[in-house]
C-alpha cells in the first residue's frame, strides 16, 4: 500500500448475479465488520467484579445507498420480489463482494457477504430546500462477512 491511508471513496460493490456496472454503483457503504456480543456476569457472592463473557459473533446490516434507480434496475427488481413478494416465493439470496481500491483501480482489501438479502429499502426525504439527488437505500442481512484480502 504506497498511499497510506486508502481514500474513503474508491471502492466497488459487486452482486454474484453479475449486474450491470451501473445496478453496483454505490454512493455509501457502511455496515461492514462483525461484532462480538458480550454477556455480564456478576461473580457470585463478590458484587464488586463484573465479567464479560463472550455469547457470539453477529453481523451487522449491510447498508448500500445510492441515487434512487428505475424500476427495471436488476436491484430494484431483486428488492421488490423479496420484500413485496410476501413470501409466497423463496427469498433468493446473493453473495456481496465490496472491495477498497487503490489510486489505479486495484483492490487494497476486501468483504464478502455470503447469503445476503435485502431487508430494507427506503428513500430518503424528499426536502424543497434541499438542492440534491434523491437516495435509495438498501440493507442487506447476510449468513457470514469474510475479509478477502
């Protein structure tokens, strides 16, 4: 890594449906890292020490935001059939690679998301004194993130 710290800006988010450059585009993505949850446990008869004691690892949403995009974008179509659909079919899930780029466009680290799908689509507000683009946003739960590089 020459440029030390990576820019914030640079990156790619690709779906394993093989979308479009335009259905990845992102402005935001955030979400990204596992967790560990934690349990407190006071030692008995000793109130003066408190344990903390590991339950799991969860993972956070996914959040992907972008300009708000046409009905016939392959996301909007793949959101739409998930949460509208009313589980009346099977939830299809994707695998979700993001990674962070170098100043010449390669990847300095990556994430994949296994088994992901959306659980929430929303648009932002709409303000008359807001001069700027309409954004869609989509989260995404998935099974595991797994660092790439």
């Amino acid at each position: 890594m020459t440029d030390y710290p990576p820019a914030a800006f640079y990156f790619v988010v690709r779906f394993t449906a093989g979308w479009g450059r335009g259905d990845a585009s992102f402005q935001e993505a955030s979400g990204i890292g596992p967790e560990m949850e934690i349990e407190s446990y006071r030692e008995g008869g000793e109130n003066r020490f408190l344990h903390s004691l590991p339950k799991g690892v969860k993972h956070p949403k996914l959040s992907l935001k972008r300009g708000v995009a046409a009905y016939q974008s392959q996301l909007v179509q793949w959101c739409r059939s998930v949460l509208e659909g009313g589980l009346a079919q099977p939830i299809t899930t994707r695998d979700v690679t993001l990674y962070l780029l170098d100043q010449f466009g390669a990847p300095l680290r990556g994430w994949s998301f296994r088994n992901a799908f959306p659980s929430n689509w929303s648009v932002d507000a709409f303000a008359a004194q807001k001069n700027g683009v309409a954004i869609e946003k989509v989260d995404l739960v998935y099974a595991a993130s797994v660092r790439t590089l």
